[in-house]
C-alpha cells in the first residue's frame, strides 16, 4: 500500500514540475520552493514531501534541457 502511495505521490510530482515549467518556465523551481516552504511551516509533511520532489523533477528537467541545447 505504501508503494501505491509513493509512486502516486513522485507520479503526481513530476507532472507539477512539467506544468511549473510551462508555465512559469525559470521562476518555476522558485515557485516550487515558496509552495514547499509554506508546506513546511504548516507542518503538513506529505505535501513537503511532495513539493521537495517537485523541485527535484524541475532541477532534473531542466538540466536535461540545458544538455539538449
């Protein structure tokens, strides 16, 4: 059960830092830091978590558009 909870919550992440980019394209990891920071003040850890992975995905993303060029 915790598999299922754990690949929906990094399935979830990757598909917020896909939107992120799109949308907000460089602020985007600055964007997902306020998200997470305000997570983490209010003590809601999953959704740190969540938001933690977030910011990963998009250092990941865009590093690889970064190679691409």
């Amino acid at each position: 059960m915790l598999d299922e909870i754990y690949l929906h919550q990094m399935i979830e992440a990757k598909q917020i830092a896909k939107e992120l980019i799109n949308q907000y394209g460089d602020d985007a990891e600055t964007i997902a830091m306020l998200k997470s920071a305000e997570f983490a003040a209010n003590l809601d850890q999953e959704n740190w978590y969540v938001w933690e992975q977030v910011i990963i995905y998009i250092k990941e993303i865009t590093d690889l558009k970064i190679l691409d060029s």
